[in-house]
C-alpha cells in the first residue's frame, strides 16, 4: 500500500511521461478494469464503478480510497475508471463502457454542467441503475443524491478567510479549472461573496487583468500561469479554486521559491481549494497562505454507501455534505482533524 507522499510523487512521475505514452498506459488499464468487472458479475458479485473527472488529479485518488474501503466492509466492489485528462466527451464514453461492463451503480464527478444529462438522459434512465453524483453536482434528472460539499460554501469560507486576513483587500486574481464546470463555478460566486462581504466591501478588491484564468485540468498549465500572473502583473493575492497549481509539486516549488520570503511577510497571499497533504506541507514551507479543503475519502465513503442502499431497495439521503476543513502555516499539524457531515432528505 502506497503512502500518501508516495501516491503524489507516481502521479508527478507519471504526468511527466510522453502524451503517447501515458494515453497508452491509461487506455491498457481501462480495458484491463473493464474485463475486471465482467469477471466479478460473471461470478455474481455486485460491483459498482467511481468516475473522476480525470484519474491524474490526486484528490480523486483519495475519493477512490474511501469508495474501495467502504466497499470492502460492504461485501461488494468498488472499480475506479476514468481516463488520464478531463475531457467530457472521454467522461462520457467512459461512462457507457462501464454500463456495458454490466456495473450495477455510479458515482461520477461531471466536468461540464449539463453534458452528460444532453447527451445520455434516455440512455440512462432506459438503463434503470442507480446513480450518484460526487464532488461536481449531476442534474436532478440523472442523480439519485450528491455527495460532497457545498461548493458555493467552500468558496465563501475561502474568501471569508482571506478578507480577515486581509481586511484592506488587495488585488486578486482568480484561477480556476473551466468555465463551464458546474462546482467550481459555485466557488467562484462564493470567493467573491466572502472577499466583499456580500458586496459591502467590493471596492477594497480589485480584480487583476485577463483573471480569473482557467487551466482545464493541465497542472503543468495551471502552474505557468500562476508564475505569469505573479511575476507580471499587479496581483498580491493568487486565488485558486481546486488545487490545479498545486499538484504538481517539483514545479510548484520551483516556481513559487522566488516569491517564498513575500508570501512569509504576507506582501503576497496564496489561496487554494483542498488540503491534501502536500498541500499541508507548502503551507508549513511558506509557500501557502491559507488552504480550505474537502475530504475527498469521505466522498467516496458515501458514494460507495448511498449506491449499495440505492441497489438494495432502500431509501436515500438526497445530499451528504462532507464538510470542509480550514488550514493556515500554524494549524496544518490538526487543522484536517476537525469532522463535519451534513445530511438532508430534502
């Protein structure tokens, strides 16, 4: 069993291969966990399947965690799939390979609001099993439940954060996955909400030139623009809305050492979404300033959970907020410590 430092280091190593050579390795492992499943439902076994928006981005490897430990305790099967770089029309044909695998539920994090529903809604209800969203909302139409935070919240805590932090605002730049991503739109309208107070405080934050910027889930991408953005232009506070410029961390270090000695004096404020790990560790290097995380182990827990009880014939909770941790340089030792759940049949 790999560690959690390790976990990070393979994923590094791995988005470093050749595109050729990394969409061959992920192309062998899906065909691979596809003969897995009709393996295990030849020999009458329930098994269900995890959908990330893209397997590279390390806080779905945590999700799958959960999702295979609580299967495990189950009795049943939890088979993580997806392919290795986000893209909705992958999504969904990775969603139809495991239907016609003969999975018996998903849990899926959708990457572009309202495709997969355009696309596929009489393809999945003729289909009839159960399906969860997690992390990024599915509609209504699709998803029996969602599992894992309020994203607007988790935008608003980041940005509450930050304005006591700095309560004479400052200029920001906003970095975020897509456009049309449907939780990290959330984020967005939540950040800004908690910098200006609602609004009351709009004029002390100034938004920085051609922001907020979006990465589409290339972590090499969302690096570089942080470092453009940084050394370039006016900004003083660098927001992110998932850990994109984070996860990689051989060039995220590299990039951001110049800059370490003003992040410490609090000359510039660096600002992410998740608190994975290593994440901790820049904020205890003095290369973060503050990081709001989701409990990503959580997510596939319950995901896993609400999927089996779905199969099963029983009653669901419609939404399970995992809750959110909040961590600055002097709290990473017990700041991922503190749980929270929510649950509403509402």
């Amino acid at each position: 069993m790999f560690n959690r430092t390790t976990l990070l280091t393979l994923i590094t190593l791995f988005l470093s291969l050749p595109s050729h050579v990394s969409k061959a390795h992920n192309e062998q492992e899906k065909q691979q966990k596809l003969a897995l499943i009709k393996q295990l439902k030849d020999t009458g076994k329930t098994v269900y399947a995890m959908i990330p928006k893209s397997t590279n981005d390390p806080f779905f490897s945590y999700a799958a965690k959960g999702c295979k430990k609580e299967a495990e305790r189950l009795g049943v099967h939890c088979i993580y799939y997806g392919s290795d770089n986000e893209n909705p029309r992958l999504q969904e044909k990775d969603l139809l390979a495991v239907i016609n695998a003969g999975v018996d539920g998903i849990a899926i994090s959708a990457i572009v609001d309202g495709w997969l529903t355009d696309r596929q809604r009489d393809n999945l209800r003729r289909w009839g099993k159960p399906i969860v969203a997690f992390d990024s909302p599915l509609s209504n139409e699709l998803s029996a439940a969602y599992i894992g935070t309020n994203n607007y919240l988790l935008g608003k805590q980041l940005g509450t954060e930050l304005r006591q932090l700095k309560p004479s605002g400052g200029n920001y730049c906003l970095h975020s996955e897509r456009p049309d991503s449907p939780n990290h739109r959330d984020r967005i309208r939540g950040i800004i909400d908690g910098l200006t107070d609602s609004g009351s405080e709009e004029g002390k934050w100034l938004s920085g030139f051609s922001c907020p910027l979006y990465h589409y889930g290339d972590f090499n991408a969302a690096v570089n623009q942080m470092i453009r953005v940084i050394k370039n232009f006016n900004v003083d506070t660098f927001i992110s809305t998932g850990g994109g410029s984070q996860f990689l961390p051989e060039k995220y270090r590299q990039g951001l050492a110049p800059y370490k000695n003003a992040i410490v004096e609090g000359q510039l404020t660096i600002a992410s979404i998740d608190t994975l790990p290593v994440q901790l560790e820049y904020l205890h290097e003095g290369l973060s300033s503050l990081n709001v995380g989701q409990r990503p182990a959580e997510m596939g827990k319950w995901s896993l959970h609400i999927l089996d009880l779905l199969t099963n014939g029983h009653h669901a909770p419609l939404i399970i907020n995992t809750g959110l941790t909040v961590c600055l340089p002097d709290t990473t030792n017990d700041c991922t410590n503190h749980s929270g759940l929510y649950i509403s049949s509402h």
